[in-house]
C-alpha cells in the first residue's frame, strides 16, 4: 500500500486507481495508482510504502501487532514522477479557487478576519501579495455560522 505524503502542509493522502488524481490540502502534492502496484505522483509529494501483510494483520485487535512503514526513496520501479498533470498523459481539469476580491464588497474585509487561521490555497503563478484565494467550503461555513466578524473572547492575535 502507498501514502502521498506532502511535504508543503504536512497532509497524508490514500492513493487509489484512477482515472484522476488526488491532491493533499494544500494542492502542491497529487497522485493516483496507475495499476496495482505503480504509483503516480506529482509536486512535492513523498511516498510511503506500508507493509501490506503487516497491515492487514495489525488490523485484529492486539495491543502489540505492528506494521511497517518507510519513504520509498526515488528513483524507485513502484514510483513515476511526473511534472504536471498533462505529463501524466491524463488531461486534469484546471483547479479554480474563488478569490475575495469576487466577494461583495462588504464581506471581503470580515470573511478576511474569519479566515486568517484557516489553511487557504496558494496557486501556482500569482505573487503572495495577490493570493486572495480560499476554499468555497469555508465561505459557505463562515456564512452558516452568521458571517460572524468579532474577536471570540479569548482569542489574541
């Protein structure tokens, strides 16, 4: 069994066999099985292999069954890295995130506060000054909770 691991936001994905790719948290690692036993990753991604048999077995309850785990060290015959997406000979669908400049204009400034803990991506491409952009997910929750905007109690920057 093989992990995508990226190194950027720290996020451990399954790898599956696909048709497309899967991405971490932060977008910069992507992979896919090509067949039962090749993986595909792309980006800052590193591989973990997991010890099939012993994994299996781990899964009984007993408190003293382990498994191993390792990075699988590239150039590797399990492992193709690839570049882009477009390398992979899979045509993948450009990401888009919306930006808080495309809000209105009165909720740019409070979803801002609400979002300055939260993991937001970063694309490829645009300066860090210009990186506006976020996940609809955490839009959608900030307008759930009633778009709150105040410092909680507690709460220090």
């Amino acid at each position: 069994m093989k992990l995508l691991y990226c190194i950027a936001c720290q996020d451990i994905i399954r790898l599956r066999l696909s048709e497309t790719h899967r991405y971490c948290e932060c977008g910069k690692s992507w992979g896919r099985y090509r067949t039962g036993r090749i993986a595909e990753v792309g980006g800052k991604g590193r591989i973990i292999g997991i010890h099939n048999i012993q994994f299996s077995k781990a899964l009984v309850p007993n408190p003293d069954t382990r498994f191993e785990a390792w990075f699988i060290q590239e150039p590797a015959e399990s492992v193709r890295r690839i570049n882009s997406i477009e390398s992979s000979g899979v045509m993948q669908e450009q990401l888009e995130y919306p930006r808080m400049r495309n809000l209105p204009t009165e909720e740019q400034a409070p979803f801002a506060y609400w979002m300055r803990d939260q993991t937001r991506p970063v694309v490829e491409g645009i300066r860090m000054d210009e990186q506006d952009f976020f996940y609809p997910w955490d839009y959608e929750r900030w307008k759930e909770q009633g778009r709150p905007t105040e410092q909680i109690a507690g709460d220090e920057d």
